[in-house]
C-alpha cells in the first residue's frame, strides 16, 4: 500500500484540482481475477486508501461522493472487510452522500428500514427501504446453511450515511445503527 501511494504522490491533493477521478488512484493498486486471497486484498487495500483519503479531507466534495460509491459497491460485503468505525468515520467527513449519477435527497423524517443479516450482524451498516430484498438477504444466508433473519428498526435522519442503487434494486440505505432499537421481523414475510 506504501508503494501506491509513493508512486502517486501519495493522499495530500487527490481530487483537487479538475476533480481529478479518485479512481486512478485505485487503479494503481494491481488486481488479480485469478485469486480469491489476492482479490480480497485488493478490494481491501482499494476501501482502505479510500476511507483514509476521505476521512483526511484530501479529496474534494465531488471526488468523495464518488470515491465513497466506489469503494462501498465494489462487492456485497463491505463491512467484512473494514471494520464499521472506518466506514462510519469517512461518511461522517463526507456527510450526507449517494450515487453520484441518480442522487437521492437526504432523508428529513424517520424511515422504517429492513436487514437480512444473522442474529450478530444484525447492527450493520447496509439496510434497505424494501422488505422484500431483506428477505432475499436472509433466505441466501439460510441457502448457505446460516441463520438468516429479517430485523426491523426505525432510522432517524442524522443516522443515515449514505443511500445507494448501485447494486440493481437494493435500494440500499448506510445506517449508523449502534444503539438503535433493532427487532427480529419473524418468520412471516414482511
């Protein structure tokens, strides 16, 4: 990760001048299809200097919104592979953010949101506004022999980060969820 940044001049003034595309940045990090472990180092080091570059205010508004896109929908799992706290500090230095290309307004009233997760990831950052995609969550995590199950909680508007589409119909809300009140649905569809 050292070498990256060396060899481009490290975070100091990426994305200030032209709004200069953070992805070049990321582009740098080398990529390998071929191999599971090495593919998540990568999708690891890209959201790491991603998240460090956001939370030093190195880039400009614009260039974060996207960078912040970027770097959360580079797969379905951003939290496994950085802790909450990094991602919930760089949303913070960004505040309010979503797809760059279709954006949403922030949110000015509580919203009900929906989480397939398992019982103890059941506080993570990614919810959705439909029930139904929950539901799609948990039932893939029961395909994989997990406990799957829909939780319900209600989000106030400070709490939300982020609101996303970028994976299809997800309609995906990044909620800092510690301390909210988070119930299990039940078993019946929600």
């Amino acid at each position: 990760m050292q070498a990256v940044l060396a060899r481009t001049g490290g975070t100091q003034l990426i994305g200030a001048k032209n709004e200069w595309e953070f992805s070049h940045l990321l582009d740098q990090i080398p990529q390998r299809d071929d191999d599971d472990e090495a593919q998540s180092g990568w999708l690891n080091a890209t959201r790491y200097i991603t998240l460090q570059a956001v939370s030093a205010h190195c880039l400009t508004p614009r260039a974060a919104d996207r960078a912040m896109a970027q770097a959360w929908a580079l797969d379905n799992s951003p939290e496994q592979l950085l802790p909450a706290v990094d991602w919930l500090r760089a949303f913070d230095a960004v505040g309010f953010t979503s797809d760059p290309d279709d954006p949403f307004e922030a949110p000015t009233h509580p919203h009900q949101l929906w989480r397939g997760a398992t019982f103890e990831s059941r506080y993570g950052l990614a919810w959705t506004s439909e029930a139904h995609i929950a539901r799609r969550f948990a039932d893939n995590l029961r395909a994989r022999g997990l406990s799957g199950e829909v939780f319900v909680t209600i989000v106030e508007p400070h709490l939300v980060k982020a609101r996303y589409n970028t994976h299809g119909d997800e309609n995906e809300w990044v909620v800092d969820s510690s301390g909210l009140d988070i119930s299990a649905h039940g078993s019946s569809d929600p």
